[in-house]
C-alpha cells in the first residue's frame, strides 16, 4: 500500500486506551459493528463525535428496504437497486444487500426496534422512488431513524460493563469483552505500524468524560462508520456534524476512495429561502410514496410522461426535473401537494414533516409544500469489498462513508440503512473469523515531518458557497473549473503559509473540520471534472447524455505524499480488489 505521512495538525497525544476495534461513528452501521464485535467477545471502543444519538441515522424519515412483503423477492429488490445505480452498481455487492437484507432486518428487530405494523401484526410496508414493490418498513410513521437509533443506543449501553472493566479485559476465548464509549469526540488520524498495518487512531475529546483533549486508541482494527459530508454545500438535509471526517481520514492514511462525483440530492427539501444554509429539513420520499404529487406554482403535475413513474421515479430524475422546470419557469422553488391526504393522515403517517413545515409556518393539510433539492447522500466514498475491508490493511469502512458498489451513479431510496446494516455484520464477521484482533499493535511514532495545514473556520463557509455554486445539482466543465481553482487557492494558501513560515490555524474543532471539508471538496470537485458525461446523480450540463463507452467505469482517487491528487479511472465497471486477506495478519 501507498502511506502518505499526512496528518492533521495537532498536539501529541495526551492519554491512550487499548482495544481489539475500535469503531468511528454511531449510526446503525458503528453501533451494528460494535454490538457484532462485541457479541464475538472483542474489546470493543465506539468513538463518535456528538451524542450517541445524534448522528445522519437519527434524521432518517422514510424507512429501510427489504423483500419482507408477501409477493416481494430479493431479486426484484436486486433488479430496482440496478435500474436507480444507473449502470455502476457492483452485482455481487447489490445481490448480498438484498438477500443478506431480509434476515438483517429480523436481527434488528430481535434487538428491540419496533417497526409500524397493522393491526393483524403484520409490518406496515410502504414504497418509495424507484421501488415497483411495498417493501419499505418505517416505524413512528416518518421516525424511523429515530426508532433504529433508539434501539441500538439502548442496546449499546446495556452491552457496556464499565469502563475500568470494559478496557481491562482483552478479546478471545469467546469472553464478552465489553464495549466501551467516548461521545463529543472528533477522530483526528489513523495510526500505522511499520508495515503500514492499522494500529488504531487519535482523536480529540471535547471536554467531557474520563478523558479529556488529543488521545489514542490502539487498536489493529478501525472500522470507519462516520456517515457523509453534506456540509460541503451550503444546504443539506445533513447534521452539523457531518463534514466528511472519515473520508478525509481514510484519504490521509492512504486509502483509495471512489466515485465521489456521485452526490445525491434530495428532490424535496423545504425550502426556506434562497439564502438559507447548513441543515434543511427533509419532506420524505415516503410522502410521494403515499401519493403526494409535485406540481409548479400553476398546480400542473410536470413529472407526468418524464418517467413510467412519475413523482416516484429514482431521485436523480425526479431532481433534474424540479430543477428543469424551475428554469423553465424562473422560480426557485416547487410545490408537493398533499392536500387530499386530510388531518389524520398527516398527523398519523408524517407526524414529524407535519411539525417540521408548521414550525416554518407552512401547514401541508391546508396548502402545498415549497421543496427545492438540496444535498442528501453520498454515494461514494471510502472504497470497499466485500467484507468492508480499505486498501489499508485492518481499516474497514460502512454505511454512508463507504463505497461498497451497492449504490452505483445514485442511491435507490431507503437502502442506505439496510446497507449500513448488512456490511457492518459483515465487517464484524471478518475481524472475528481472521483473528486480526490477535495481532497488538504497535504505533509508529509521530511523523517529524511537517503536519497538513489547517484552514482558519470560515473557510467552511467559502468552501461551502463553493461547491453550492459549481458542482450542485447542474454542473459544468466551467462551474467545476471555477470551483477546482477557488478549492486550490484555498489549499494553496494554506500550504504555502506552512512550508515558508510554518504557520497554520489553531488546532481546534473548527479548523479541523474545515481542512477536512477541503479535503473531500477538492476530490469531489477532480472527479466531476474527469467524468464528462450525465449519469445518475451527476450532471453535467455540458455533456447532457450518458456516455456508457467512454464511462462505464469508475473514478478512482487517493492522496499523493505531496498532498495533490492521484485521479484514475477503472478499466472496467469491476472495482480492482483490495488487499488479498493474507496482508491483513
């Protein structure tokens, strides 16, 4: 493997704890990871950067997909999955989701999320873009997220056998373990040993709990479950908290990341002003599943005859088509009409949306909605096989900061929480099987060489209105060259006030996130430019038709020592592998 000798600047560590995995992030993919691990008797560290619960999975209003419907089957799960991926998805990754989904979903449950059901207790499924099948279960209506995380948090902290306990007792010999947690703690660096092996992470505590400032973790296992990086642009339905850590981090290590150009945006997002910015609140899918109509400001239903169907057509269609016909008629909005859908309706199936729109003084019962795309899900990310398994031996990656395949040029709705779910069993599953965790690690010592500098924190805001103006919804090889030359000016400056006169910004919260946003920016930004075609959730307004000759393939990026950018493209649609298993020991 290639190692950069990248990391972000900070202070030497201060404390360090021993673990057999530790896990970065707290949504359902880190807490399924930790909860497996920790089942297989591994001393387990969940690290994540707020509250347990505060995570992209808490926000997730629509559900989880799977063949668990009377009539439904994997294969036609398999067969939607590949019609929204738009020609990129992996098979092999997309047909272990769907078969391995239906029973993941059970384990879940059996862990204690409840799940909306009918009155003769049989799951209450619903359909969602894309889907020809109810196969979406929700629970609390549109709280799904909520539920899945409630669910897992409990289970977590019931798995916890205190800390002196939890940090004392090692993994194997099929002893519980016990599973440890750190809240309010941004993940700074990857540690290696001298064989480029994953030896566990620092990171920053943010002033509460035992520990307290910069520390470690050693551990010969690092799963990254950090989510996405919807911060990058000015609006997003993401949390605050997601500015593409992990990513970051992986690109740090060494790690290949991939088809980044593939950024999702939501159909409909309330919106709120063109001004507006940071998280913006979610109108599900679900709601067009239930049979909510998009209409202009003339109540003319425009998806009508773009796709056989119509409003719940895959996102990436439904989104060029709001934004077609806001062109069309120069207005910086359309509608979602639910009108017919009555009081009860709202308040039993979409409570949460129904309090989100009235708290913004919109009443869905009584008029239609104002909705807008805006930044919603990566598809790319920290490139995987299988078994969750980087180009970095002992670092693993899952849900939305991974790209395993399953989701191709754009995300079928709904499988983000199922993908999340099945590749963290099998993540856990590998590191028990191979005995990785056996192995102790040995960091190397902190490189002398000069750290990667940090940007000031408003730099967020420039990098932010950035890529909001140049590589949204609409791009072209002239917005993504303005936006490729505002991201290097910005990296530039920051270089170059550090090689000539060592100066930097403050370590600190801000500053590190900022450099992080930077980061993914720029490797977005390099692989919009290189794909000169439209497919799924990128466009290019330049090069409006799919081009399957040319770019049936993927784009893949990692990070030259120097600190610029390797960009390549794969022969073919299959992913190259990653390290053979016999590196990982």
């Amino acid at each position: 493997m290639t190692t950069t000798g990248i990391r972000l600047h900070a202070p030497a560590p201060g404390w360090s704890i021993d673990a057999d995995v530790v896990v970065v992030g707290s949504g359902v993919a880190g807490l399924t990871a930790a909860l497996r691990c920790e089942a297989a008797g591994l001393a387990t560290v969940v690290v994540t950067k707020a509250r347990l619960d505060d995570g992209s999975t808490r926000w997730a209003q629509g559900g989880i997909a799977a063949a668990l419907g009377e009539g439904d089957t994997p294969e036609q799960h398999f067969d939607d999955t590949l019609v929204a991926g738009a020609g990129l998805c992996d098979e092999e990754a997309v047909r272990i989701l769907v078969t391995e989904g239906p029973d993941a979903v059970r384990r879940l449950i059996a862990t204690g999320a409840q799940f909306d059901e009918s009155t003769d207790g049989v799951l209450e499924l619903t359909r969602e873009g894309g889907h020809h099948r109810r196969r979406i279960a929700h629970a609390g209506g549109d709280a799904t997220g909520a539920e899945i995380s409630r669910a897992l948090v409990e289970a977590v902290r019931a798995s916890g056998r205190g800390e002196r306990e939890a940090l004392s007792v090692r993994g194997g010999g099929g002893r519980r373990a016990g599973l440890r947690t750190i809240e309010n703690a941004l993940v700074l660096d990857l540690l290696t040993d001298a064989q480029g092996r994953t030896a566990g992470v620092t990171l920053h505590v943010m002033g509460e709990g035992q520990h307290d400032g910069v520390g470690a973790v050693h551990a010969p296992a690092v799963v990254l479950a950090t989510g996405g990086m919807g911060q990058v642009f000015s609006a997003t339905t993401n949390p605050a908290v997601s500015t593409g850590d992990g990513v970051a981090l992986a690109l740090r290590a060494g790690a290949e990341v991939s088809d980044l150009e593939f950024v999702q945006f939501h159909p409909t997002v309330l919106f709120l002003g063109p001004d507006a910015e940071g998280q913006q609140p979610l109108v599900s899918e679900a709601v067009r599943g239930e049979g909510a109509h998009l209409v202009d400001a003339d109540g003319v239903r425009f998806m009508l005859g773009q796709h056989e169907l119509a409003e719940l057509a895959p996102r990436d269609i439904v989104a060029k088509g709001i934004m077609r016909r806001m062109r069309e008629n120069d207005a910086e909005h359309m509608y979602l009409d639910a009108r017919h859908f009555g009081a009860e309706m709202w308040e039993r199936r979409f409570p949460t949306i129904l309090a989100a729109c009235r708290a913004h003084g919109i009443d869905p019962v009584t008029r239609p909605v104002p909705v807008a795309p805006a930044a919603h899900y990566a598809s790319g990310g920290v490139r995987t096989d299988s078994h969750g398994r980087t180009t970095v031996p002992g670092l693993y990656a899952c849900g939305e900061v991974a790209c395993t395949g399953v989701h191709g040029a754009n995300r079928l709705a709904s499988n983000s929480l199922l993908e999340g779910l099945v590749y963290a069993e099998r993540i856990a599953a590998d590191i028990a099987s191979t005995g990785l965790h056996a192995r102790v690690p040995q960091p190397l010592p902190t490189a002398e060489r000069p750290a990667h500098p940090l940007l000031p924190p408003e730099a967020r805001f420039t990098i932010q209105r950035t890529m909001s103006r140049g590589a949204g919804v609409l791009r072209s090889e002239a917005s993504l060259a303005e936006a490729a030359d505002r991201l290097d000016r910005l990296h530039a400056d920051a270089r170059d006030a550090l090689d000539e006169n060592g100066k930097t910004a403050e370590p600190g919260v801000d500053t590190w996130e900022a450099t992080n946003l930077l980061c993914v920016a720029r490797v977005l930004v390099a692989a919009a430019r290189q794909r000169e075609e439209t497919r799924g959730c990128h466009w290019r307004e330049d090069r409006p038709e799919r081009d399957d000759t040319a770019w049936r393939r993927h784009i893949v990026v990692r990070l030259n020592p120097d600190r610029s950018l390797a960009v390549r493209t794969t022969d073919t649609t299959d992913f190259p592998p990653t390290l053979p298993q016999a590196q990982e020991q």
